[in-house]
C-alpha cells in the first residue's frame, strides 16, 4: 500500500484568503468532482457486497456513504455511472429484483487492517468476476439476505434495497443514491456495549479524504455540548 505522509504538506490552520465563488454550472462534471471529494472529508467507506441474479459475488468500496436515519435503520451509498454512462455491477445487482436486481446489498466497514484490500477491489473486473477472491477477502452470504458479507470487516450491516434514485441516467459520472433498510448487524463480542455504543478504538475504521488520501479515526477528542439557552429572567 502506497502510504504519502501530508500532515506536513498541509500545515495546520493555514488562513484562507479571498474568498471565490463558482458557478458550478461552469465546471465539468470530473471538476466537480474534485472538488466535493477534497471538500467533504473524511468520508466514511463503505465496503458494498452485492450478488447478481445470476449468482455472481461482488465487492467495492463507495466513499460517497452515509447512515440516514435510525426509525427505520436505513443508510445510503452512491455508486456513480461509470465512464460509459452505464451503471455500475453493484448499482446493478443492488436494483430490486423488478429492475433486474437482487434486492439487497451488505454494508461492511472498512477497518484499517483490510484497508489494502478495500482498496484493491475498487478494481474493475469483468462482470462476474469476484473481487473477494482478486482481494483476498472471505465472502460470507447474509443472514436475512442473499449478498455477501465480509468477514474481516469490523462491522457489517446487511441491507434490503429500500430505493433508488437515478439522477443522470446513461450519462458519465451520474449520480446515483441507493438507500438501503438494514435488517441485520454482524460485529464481534467486546465491539459494542449493552446499549450498543461501539468502541472506536475496537472498530478502527478509516475514512477517505481526497483522490488516493485517507485517515484513520485514532486521533480522537471528547467536546462537551454548551448549552446556549438562556436562564429564565
Ligand atoms: C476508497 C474508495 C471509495 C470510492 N467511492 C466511490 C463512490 O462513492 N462512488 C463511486 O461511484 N465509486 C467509488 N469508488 C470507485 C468504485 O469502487 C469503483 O468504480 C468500482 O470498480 C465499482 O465496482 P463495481 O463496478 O463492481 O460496482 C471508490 C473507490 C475507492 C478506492
């Protein structure tokens, strides 16, 4: 793994000047791009086990991710279009079975110890073609779903396809959301509490930061909320 040390290169606390404004409407769609992936950090990485309806596993990583809200339990990710406008194996395999999907997805986390292999599976392969196997990663099929899980992932949240939106349909780069409804969890003893607060020590996830630059979750500090409503007078 290529690993660039940038916390020098950046400095801390540099002062932004004059302040720019664009009209996105100007930049092209691989500008934009740059510029929310640099912007909008650490993202979180979400590891995305799919199975087609023909069987085949497959495995990527999605930075565009996120959890949306807890009643129901559901969480997104955005597989983008590829650069031939068509939609990429896992949007495909994580359509509902009416689009000529599966249906269902798997979530896993990515710890800093499969980071490596995470990486590797953003790899295009032929559809078909396993990333588990190319990456070296055990796939393990879910529980209330038929997409695989990762066994290595910290934690893994299996997911029935609960929408999809399509933004840009046949266009390169076209955004696409799924959200998904988690109705299962996988994480080892000691992870979590009774009340189910994990140990981010324990968890040791990563998160993304521009291009080919990630973090760890290492470097943490605890900051009391204020309470800004005033005394009754
Ligand atoms: C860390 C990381 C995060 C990524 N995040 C996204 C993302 O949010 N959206 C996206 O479309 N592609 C993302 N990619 C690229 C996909 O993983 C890549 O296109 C992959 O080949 C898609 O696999 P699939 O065709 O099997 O679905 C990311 C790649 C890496 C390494």
């Amino acid at each position: 793994m290529r690993c660039i040390a940038v916390e020098a290169a950046t400095g801390s606390g540099a002062r932004l000047s004059a302040s720019q404004c664009i009209d996105v409407e100007t930049l092209s769609q691989r500008i934009r791009y740059n510029l929310m992936i640099g912007a909008i950090v650490p993202r979180p990485i979400a590891v995305v086990g799919t199975i087609s309806p023909t069987g085949f596993h497959n495995l990527a990583p999605f930075s565009f991710f996120n959890g949306v809200g807890s009643e129901p339990m559901l969480l997104s990710f955005c597989p983008a279009n590829r650069v031939d406008g068509l939609p990429k194996d896992t949007l495909r395999n994580a359509l509902p079975p009416e689009e000529g999907g599966t249906g269902c997805f798997t979530v896993n986390i990515a710890g800093h110890r499969i980071l490596p292999q995470v990486v590797a599976s953003a790899d295009e392969l032929d559809f078909g073609m396993s990333e588990f196997a190319a990456v070296g990663l055990t796939p393990i099929t879910g529980t209330r779903v038929i997409a695989p899980r990762v066994r290595e992932a910290p934690i893994a949240f299996e997911c029935v396809t609960h929408a999809v939106h399509r933004f840009a349909e046949g266009k390169p780069g076209g955004a696409n959301i799924v959200i998904g409804r988690v109705v299962a969890v996988h994480y080892p003893e000691g992870l979590a509490d009774s009340r189910m607060h994990i140990d981010p020590a324990r968890l040791d996830a990563v998160g993304r930061m521009g291009a080919d630059i990630y973090c760890t979750t290492r470097d943490r500090f605890a900051l009391d909320r204020p309470s800004v409503t005033r005394e009754p007078s």
